[in-house]
C-alpha cells in the first residue's frame, strides 16, 4: 500500500508528489493525464520566477521534476470510485485496479465548459480563451467578446475592459445573472457593450487567428457578426469530482469542500487544485495548494497509530 496516493497529474498532483517522496514515504500519482491542464495551454507568463513558458514545455517540467524522486507514476489511468476498507483507503480505477494507501490527495482539476459552436475548437489558444487572468494581456488594445452574463462572465469583462480596447458582453438569457453590484460596475462602464438574448453561433478566423463572432438576436432571429480578435467563454467551470458525489462533500458547484488545511469531509483524504472549493484557479495556486494538501497528509499519518 502507498503512504499518499495522489489522484491527478496537474500543478496540483505534481507539487504534492514532490512534497510527500521529499518526506521519503511511499508515494504514487494516479492521473488520467499527466501534465493537466497546462497541456492544453500556449503561453503561461504568470507562474511566478517564470516569465514566460509553454503549457507542453511548463509540463514536461514538472513531471521531470516528480520523476526526480521516488514515485510511482500510473498515467492513463481514471479513478472511479473512493472508499475506505478497514484502515486503507482504496481507489478503484475504471480499468478495475484497486490501489490502497493510508492517505489520499485528489487533484482532479476542472474543465471549462466548451460553447460548442464552429470555430471555437479551430482557434482554441488563438484568439478563442477561457481565463481573462491568464490570457487578457494578449489582448491589449484589441477588441474581445465574453460570451456568459453570470458572475465569472460579468467579472471577465470589467477585467478586460481595463486592458483591452473594447469588450462585447454576449448572454443567452433576457438578462444577466451576475450580483447587482457587479452589473452596476459593468454598465458604468464606457468600453464595453451588452447585448442580451443573443446565442452565439459561431466564432470566425481568417485560418490562423479570430476575426469575429456571429450571434443570433432571439426576439428576431437575426444574425449579426462583431469583428474582434479574442472571445473569452465563461459559462462555466466544471469540476472533475462527478465520481465523488455521495462519497465525500461538495459545493453546489460541484466542487470538493476541503478547510485551510486541505483537507475533505473524510479525514485522511485531502484535495487540493482546480477541484476544490479554493477559488481563483491558477497554476500558482494549484502548486501551492498541492503542497500544502501533501503537508497536511503527512501530519495526519505521523498520528496515526502504530501497527
Ligand atoms: P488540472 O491541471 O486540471 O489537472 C488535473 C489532473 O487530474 C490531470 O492530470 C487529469 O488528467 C487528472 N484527472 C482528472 N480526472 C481524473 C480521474 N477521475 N482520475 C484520474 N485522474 C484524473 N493558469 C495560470 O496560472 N496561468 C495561465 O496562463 C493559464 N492558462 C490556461 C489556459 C488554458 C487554455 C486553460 C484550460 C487553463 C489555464 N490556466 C492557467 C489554469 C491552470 O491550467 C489550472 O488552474 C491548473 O492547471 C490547475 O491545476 P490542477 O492540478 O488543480 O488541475
């Protein structure tokens, strides 16, 4: 059996593996993907010390930096379920496997929900984005759409009207579902217009990069495309703990309830990264995080009693 196993290969699964083999306990990482996340990223230029990297390059490094040390990686591999039996933990992959261990850190990350319209695969990374923290500055004095009128959308853009020349704020609805407060911020606004009851139907490019949005007015049915050079979605960030509903405790979005020191509703197992309650989901997070979570398990099982 593993002292921690760690379920998920991102910034988060990484820093944690790290922390716990420093610790010279038995280690393993369990991850679908390793790597996360960052796989699918271009430029990272806000992980602190790095000024800028690569999301392929940035994971490359860290799992350079886990095979450093004495860990057992299981790649490709999708958790399923979690229980306890007697004094271990098991986690039953979708393969069958079943790894046990005294403690468990799951780092499972998120995924942004996709529009789902042409165009937004194409010129995903080129123009098409889903963090204003990460990718605004790309956008520096060009024109942008969000598209998503709820409170990350409504917060994306009173962001990016700060960097960028102009923003188009695209909601489905009649109206915005953002806190008051945050509206009143946005339509105080000079750059940025709000165009409501409109389904974006598809994003344009000229093969390389984006060059507009299309949308489909729903009280009249007619279409109309904005000419712009990046279109962040925001409507919605999904937390990859579908497989823990009904096992450990969750937000009502989904998302792992864990308290400052990482840890779950099940003592032993600690969560830590994008899938947590934590807010601001950002690779410097996820590390720090990751590591704490990782901390936090190797306390838990210097209590434990002796065999
Ligand atoms: P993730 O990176 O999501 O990793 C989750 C891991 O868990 C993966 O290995 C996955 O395969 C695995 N997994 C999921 N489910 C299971 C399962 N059931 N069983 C086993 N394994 C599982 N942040 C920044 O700070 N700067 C940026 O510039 C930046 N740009 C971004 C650009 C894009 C396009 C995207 C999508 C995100 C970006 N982010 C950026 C956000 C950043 O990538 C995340 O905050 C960070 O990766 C979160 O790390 P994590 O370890 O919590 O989760």
């Amino acid at each position: 059996a593993f002292d921690v196993l760690i379920v998920g290969g991102g910034p988060a699964g990484a820093a944690a593996a790290i922390y716990a083999a420093r610790k010279g306990i038995r280690t393993g990482v369990v991850a679908d993907r390793f790597g996360g996340q960052v796989l699918d990223t271009l430029s990272i230029e806000n992980f602190v010390s790095v000024k800028e990297t690569e999301g392929p390059r940035f994971a490359v490094s860290l799992e350079e930096h886990v095979k450093h040390y004495e860990v057992d990686i299981m790649n490709l591999q999708r958790a399923a379920r979690l229980e306890k039996n007697g004094k271990l933990f098991e986690v039953t992959t979708e393969d069958g496997a079943v790894l046990k261990s005294k403690s468990v850190i799951i780092s499972t990350g998120a995924r942004w929900r996709e529009i789902n319209v042409p165009g937004e695969k194409e010129y995903k990374n080129h123009g098409v984005a889903y963090c204003p923290h990460c990718d605004g500055p790309l956008f520096k004095g060009k024109r942008v759409s969000v598209i998503g009128g709820g409170n990350s959308g409504v917060e994306a853009a009173i962001d990016l009207a700060g960097i960028v020349e102009h923003v188009t704020l695209i909601e489905f609805g009649a109206d915005l579902r953002a806190d008051a407060v945050l509206q009143r911020k946005l339509y105080s606004l000079k750059n940025v217009d709000v165009i409501k009851s409109a389904q974006t139907t598809e994003i344009h490019g000229d093969g390389k990069k984006v060059t507009g949005i299309s949308y489909r007015d729903r009280n009249s049915g007619e279409v109309r495309t904005v000419e712009l050079a990046g279109v962040f979605v925001q409507i919605g960030l999904v937390p990859n703990a579908e497989w823990l509903k009904g096992t450990l405790e969750l937000s009502p979005y989904g998302e792992i309830e864990v308290d400052a020191r990482g840890e779950t509703s099940i003592p032993g197992v600690f969560a830590a990264g994008d899938v947590t309650t934590v807010p601001f989901k950002q690779i410097v997070i996820a590390v720090g995080e990751g590591a704490k979570a990782s901390l936090a398990a190797f306390d838990y099982m210097m209590r434990l009693p002796t065999e």
